[in-house]
C-alpha cells in the first residue's frame, strides 16, 4: 500500500465501491453514496498528493478499511 495516494485514484475508487460526485467547492470535492443503508457524505480534496491524516478520514468518511479500498485499487 502506497503511504501516499492522489486525489484522482481515491475519487476512482470511490466511484467503483458506488459513490457518485454531487458537488464541488474549490479544490474540494463532494461525494454520496450508501453503505449498509445509511447515505454517506464524502470529501475529498482535489490534491496532487493526500496526506495521511487525511487519506484515513476519507476511509472513515466512507466507512471502508483499507483493505477494502485496496481491493479496489
């Protein structure tokens, strides 16, 4: 696993585990999607690089571990 992923990867992995983009302010994009029943909101920063605080906010955001996300990748 990558210690540093970018935003185009995670917005593509998202988007296979069925989240869709609704919105974008600035550098910041908006992403809805539902796990288990319940509609998750997800943002994610549209960075070159994503820092790893902010990589594991996204997986908590999402509600993915990541070797879910890495089944992805």
């Amino acid at each position: 696993m990558p210690k540093v992923y970018s935003a185009r990867l995670i917005l593509k992995v998202l988007r296979k585990a069925g989240f869709i983009k609704v919105s974008q302010k600035g550098s910041h994009i908006k992403l809805k999607g539902i796990r288990e029943g319940r509609i998750l909101t997800v943002i994610v920063p549209n960075h070159k690089t994503i820092a790893k605080g902010t990589f594991q906010s996204i997986l908590e955001q999402s509600e993915m571990t990541s070797s879910e996300f890495e089944q992805y990748v």
